[in-house]
C-alpha cells in the first residue's frame, strides 16, 4: 500500500486511452471519473483489468463518442437494459456507465436505477475501498475523489462499508460474501460494525444464487491464505448456511479426558499448507492456474466425512473408521449444491479425498514395492497431487512425530518415481486384453475373464511377474489351468 499524490496517479494513469476518455467528455461537457476497484489497486499496487468509467451523465454516448475518436481496432457493446456500454481496444476492456442512485426492494438484489450525481454514484458502493474516483477531465485530471475516506482505510487496512452496512448488506446481501473476499484476498480486517451487520443480515443470503456465492467462495479459494475467508463466515454464521457441511466440522468432544483435533481448523490448516506447497513449487508466477483450485477443494472437503462415522471407545479412543469413503460419497452432492461443476473437476476431487488415507496407511507399515505400485495404479495421473494432500495433511504438533511422517514420505515419493521407471504402473492396462483371453479359451464375455484379467493385473502390482506380454501370457495359461481352462487349437 502506498499514498499517492495527484502527481503519482497522473503518471500511474500514463496509457494514452485515459486522456482520450477525458477529452471526449470534456468536448461533450460532460464529467467523468475512472471508479472502483482500478483505482483501488493503484494504491496497492496490483494488477487490475477492471476499468470502469462513471460518467455524469450517459455513458453510453461517451463510450460512442471513444470508439470513433479511437478509429480502427476499437470495438463497442452497448446493453441498454442495464444503461451501460463496453469498449475493447489493444488488449483492455473499458465499461462505461452514467452515475446513478439505486434503491431496493427487500425481496431482490435487483435495485431500481435512477439517475444520480457522483457522490450518489459512490454511496451505491459496497466498500470504502471501491468507493473512490479519478477525474479523467483534463482541468482535474488524477485528482481523486475520496468522500468516505477509502485510502485511510486502506492504510489501516480495514474493510468497512461507505454507509450503513446493515442497509448495505440488506439491500444487495452478495456484499457480505465479497465482504469477506475482499478481507481474504487483501489480508484486511473487517471493520467491527460491519462485521456485526453480517451477523444480523446473515439469513439475508438466501435470496442470492448458488452461482453467484459460490464464485466468491472459489475466490476466497484461491485467495493467498483461504483459511481466514472460512473463519470469518464461521464467526458470522454465514458458513452454517451456505456451506452446512463444513460448519459441521466445527466440533471438538471429549471423553475420559480424550479428546479429538477440532475437524475444522485441522481442515483449513491442510488447506493453507496445500496452498504454501503450491506456491513453493510455482517459483516467481503471480498466481497459480485455476486448475490448483481443485486440489484446495479436495484439501477442503478430504475429512467432510468424518462427523458421520465419529466414534469413541474406550479401548480406542476417537475413531473415525472409513471417514474417505463416506466423504468420496458425499463429494458429488455437496458439487451438486453448491453449482460446482459435475464433470471430470468433480471426480478429480472425489479421487483425491478416497484416496487420502493410502498414503499415511503405506508408511505406518512397512513401505512395500507392493502397496506402492497399487498405490501408484490407482492414483494415475494424479498421483503428484494426491501426495502434496498427504503431505499437507500432517498437522500434528508433536514434531518429532511430524518430522518422522515427513522422512517417510519421501521414502514413498523415492519408492514411486524408481517403480515408475522401472514398471510402467501409471495408468497401465494389463499387456493381456480381455479379447485375446476369449480368443486363446475359446469364452465369451464371462466371470472367468475377468478373472483371469484381473489375476494378472495384480500378479504385476504385487511385483510376481514383470509389466510385459509375454510374461503375462504365460501367467494366463497358468492361471487358467488351475481354473480347468484349456487353450484351444493349439493357440498357447
């Protein structure tokens, strides 16, 4: 965060296309000002896309006038439902629109639009920090209008709404998930009387798509350390309704003086570590691909189940037998709910929460060529990210306990890449085909088939014969003797 003068926004705002805008509204004698979050992220010096124009005025007849001003490569889109225009030009999308007041109808986050001043135009905004404006008129230009104090707040790193946040929140109830994104992503504390009006305005959020929350959850995602979005929607008792699942995780029991980890927080640790280990590996990139956002999500959902099958003995203490079964069964429903995608992204997640515990299984025995080639077949391609969970999910304090589970799973990363190398088990199919099975026995699609292919398979995986055809052959004939199985005409 850094305070500028008007001098600094002025050489901040040196793209030519900005004086451009300015001139076509001052020759329509109109005023116009670069708003919200790009003007925000010059005092945070982040990259931003967002450039949005307001103008006194139509926005639409000013963003008309920029593109024949702009002559070749400039490009119009004009959605007068919404009374808003955008221009593409070299690369940068610009959305013009006329500085407007809002009002709101308690059933809908749809507000009735009239037109309105720039200090209107600001107070319909939902956080200090995205309440703040540039003039783009060449007699002030780089001059910034600030009337509710967003550059302190950003100083003071506070997220804190321009008006009364309960009719804030009330009014568009969405804002009290970006609320909660905005403090995530920028690591900035919730104002204390906006924080409490996303208590009392929680019940609010019903009205708003699934769609809609769930790209702020994604966003909160993706975020340097997601585990504070989490807490804070806990803390307000947002998290209960849009996420009931993982509120649920908040529990801690104890009996005869045992006690369980609080599911949830152990969770958003494993999150967090994922995202530091990703960042490890990403070497100087800004941010990481989208695709890393599954693997958070299968961080966030790897112990979903175990509130279902908690259960204490005294003989054993806590359990939570089969808790990565139970949670792969429920992966699809929470997807399904929550309008996350019902595709490969889904199974991927799925994948990895079954298979979450094979690793820690592997190392508390003896590491075997064995449970690592069947590891290995069953991970595939996903393999890499499903030991990055693993390795993640060691979150005990005892150190030298922690320190021991680490040192074995390198021994499992060694034991995998050299099995790998040498075996080929990686998404392997058996070198024998179920056809040419039939073909040598004479069957039709039967049990015997499956058998004997599946015989094979794991003759492979437990190391008895090499991942070759011949060798895999004559493991078919032996096996389909023992079955009274004979080859016919001579085939063998």
């Amino acid at each position: 965060m850094r305070s500028l003068s008007q001098k600094d926004i002025c050489e901040a705002l040196k793209a030519p296309v900005f004086h451009r805008i300015g001139n076509v509204a001052d020759t329509m004698g109109v005023e116009c000002y670069l708003i919200g979050g790009y003007v925000r992220d010059l005092f945070l010096e982040r990259p931003s896309k967002d450039i949005d124009v307001v103008v006194v005025g139509s926005g639409i007849e000013v963003a008309t006038a920029l593109v024949k001003d702009l002559g070749k490569g400039a490009h119009l889109s004009v959605f007068r439902n919404f009374g808003t225009a955008q221009v593409k030009w070299r690369g940068m999308e610009i959305e013009f629109v006329g500085a407007r007041k809002e009002s709101y109808q308690r059933d809908s986050r749809k507000p009735i639009v009239e037109d309105g001043t720039l200090q209107d135009d600001l107070e319909r905004r939902d956080f200090t920090i995205n309440a703040m404006g540039v003039c783009l008129n060449a007699d002030h230009f780089g001059e910034l209008i600030d009337p509710f104090y967003g550059q302190e707040d950003m100083e003071d790193r506070i997220i804190r709404t321009p008006l009364d946040p309960d009719i804030t929140f009330s009014d568009d109830p969405l804002r009290m998930m970006r609320c909660i994104r905005f403090a995530t992503q920028l690591n900035f504390r919730i104002d204390e009387e906006t924080f409490d009006a996303l208590c009392r305005n929680k019940e609010r959020i019903s009205i708003i798509s699934g769609e809609r929350i769930i790209d702020e959850i994604n966003k909160i995602m993706m975020s340097p350390t997601p585990s504070v979005g989490f807490v804070e929607m806990e803390r307000c008792g947002l998290l209960e309704i849009v996420f009931p699942e993982l509120a649920a995780l908040n529990i801690k029991e104890s009996r005869n003086g045992q006690s369980h980890k609080n599911i949830f927080y152990h969770t958003l640790e494993v999150l967090d570590n994922v995202v530091k280990f990703e960042s490890s590996k990403v070497q100087g990139a800004q941010e990481l691909e989208s695709s890393s956002l599954w693997l958070r999500w299968a961080a966030l959902l790897h112990d979903i189940g175990k509130p279902r099958c908690k259960v204490y003995s005294p003989a054993q203490g806590w359990t939570f037998h089969n808790h990565n079964f139970i949670g792969a069964r429920m992966v699809p429903g929470i997807f399904r709910r929550l309008k996350l995608p019902m595709d490969e992204r889904m199974k991927y997640v799925q994948k990895l929460v079954d298979l979450h515990m094979r690793p820690i299984a592997i190392i508390d025995d003896e590491v075997t060529d064995s449970a690592v080639r069947r590891l290995l077949f069953d991970a595939g391609d996903d393999i890499d990210d499903l030991m990055t969970l693993c390795d993640a999910d060691i979150t005990s304090r005892n150190e030298q306990k922690k320190q021991r589970f680490r040192d074995n799973f390198q021994l499992v990363r060694r034991k995998l890449v050299d099995l790998e190398e040498r075996d080929r088990i990686r998404n392997f199919q058996p070198p024998v085909s179920g056809e040419e099975i039939m073909t040598t026995f004479g069957l039709t699609p039967c049990r015997e088939v499956g058998t004997i292919k599946m015989a094979i398979k794991d003759a492979i995986l437990d190391g008895k014969i090499p991942n070759e055809h011949d060798a895999a052959h004559e493991f078919m004939l032996r096996k389909a003797a023992e079955m009274g199985l004979k080859p016919i005409n001579n085939l063998q």
